[in-house]
C-alpha cells in the first residue's frame, strides 16, 4: 500500500501563534498562502501518481477533522480529482493535544505555569521531547500511541476494499509519529526529525519511507 501523508497548508496561527489566545486549536484556519499550499500538495500527489501508476490506483483520502486539514484536504480533493473514490475522517489524526501550553511562549508559562512548566522543561532535559506530557495535554508518546490506533482502519482499507493508496491529511506532529510508528523508527529518531513545511507530501511505498516530494522540502523548528 502506498501512503501520501501531507501536512496541512499553513495556518492562521502559523502566522501569528497570538491566535490560539481568542481561537480554539481545532477550528484555526488556513492562511491565504495555505490554500496555496494545499493545491501544491495535491497537484505534487496527482504528479507521482500521474509518473508512478501503470494501473488507475484506488485512492482513499483521509483527513484530521481540524478545519484546517478539512480545508487542506478540499483542495488536494479537487486537485486529484476523479483519482479519489472517496473521502473520510479519522478523529485520532489530529494535532498534539497542547493542554495548558497551548499558544504560550516560554516567558508566559514560566509566568503563568512555573511548576508546570519546569516539570516539563526536566523530564524535556532528561528523557526528550518525545516522552514530556505537556498539563492536561499529550506528550509525542502519546501521539504516536493513538495514531498506532488508526493503522487497523488503513489496514482494512487494504485487505477487505482493495483500497491500495492512501492519502492522510494531518498535522506535523502527527505526520511525524506516523513515520515513525509505520516504519517502526525509534524515539531517538522522532526527536531527531524536523517538522515538515506546511503543505509538505511524505511518501511510504509498501512499508519504505522514501521521503519527501519531490524533494526535502524547507523544515521548521517546532
């Protein structure tokens, strides 16, 4: 089965993170240049499948339910067009649950949270990003163990339904314990790996992690 994980076109908060401050995380939008974004990341997929394909693949697409991967995804669904069959949700590929933390820069969590906060700064010292649970949020850890939940449905699209491609649009947190879990990388490697640019396309082709398309693209630090 061949997998096109995409990150979402740039969003709002993206821009400016003062909007998780007036703006539930699960209802932040895309930016003007996200809707961009995401149409690169569909015609990018419609390219490989165009150059890759000898036979009309059955195409899945599945999306976080967050509306900026909704919007994502409309634009990569009409980019690919009539390659779809279908479209779902899957509530367990949305972003990291940020908790207490969300949208806060160190100086205020050090300001508003200081137990909170050097709690996660010590196990964040110690063990890694990959294992410190932000208060009343998720750890990577924790990503990547829900994310894990979803493989049986993906799995199933395989085995009972022929489906053979797939196309998860979803965050890059997400995009990352996905890679790491389907590939069965290790917590090292998560911790290593940079988040990908917004609207980026991550290819698995039957279990091998070949990258980004068309190339690596630019990361950003999260």
């Amino acid at each position: 089965m061949n997998i096109y994980l995409v990150r979402h076109g740039e969003s709002m908060s993206n821009l400016d993170k003062a909007v998780h401050k007036t703006t539930a995380d699960h209802d932040i939008s895309l930016s003007p240049t996200g809707i961009s974004d995401a149409q690169n990341a569909g015609r990018l997929i419609r390219e490989h499948l165009e150059r890759k394909e000898t036979a009309w693949p059955k195409v899945r697409l599945w999306t976080s339910p967050y509306r900026r991967t909704r919007q994502t995804a409309d634009r990569v669904e009409v980019e690919l067009d009539s390659w779809v069959k279908d479209r779902k949700e899957h509530v367990l590929l949305c972003e990291q649950q940020f908790g207490l933390f969300d949208g806060l820069s160190d100086e205020e969590l050090q300001e508003r949270y200081p137990d909170e906060h050097a709690h996660y700064q010590k196990c964040e010292e110690w063990g890694g990003r990959f294992w410190a649970r932000m208060p009343l949020g998720e750890s990577r850890f924790d990503v990547g163990c829900r994310v894990h939940q979803a493989f049986g449905t993906f799995h199933r699209d395989n085995d009972k339904h022929g489906i053979d491609t797939i196309v998860v649009v979803c965050h890059g947190v997400t995009l990352r314990a996905f890679v790491m879990m389907w590939c069965h990388h290790s917590p090292e490697w998560f911790d290593a790996e940079p988040n990908p640019k917004n609207g980026a396309v991550r290819l698995i082709d039957n279990g091998e992690d070949l990258g980004y398309l068309p190339v690596e693209p630019e990361v950003q630090v999260w």
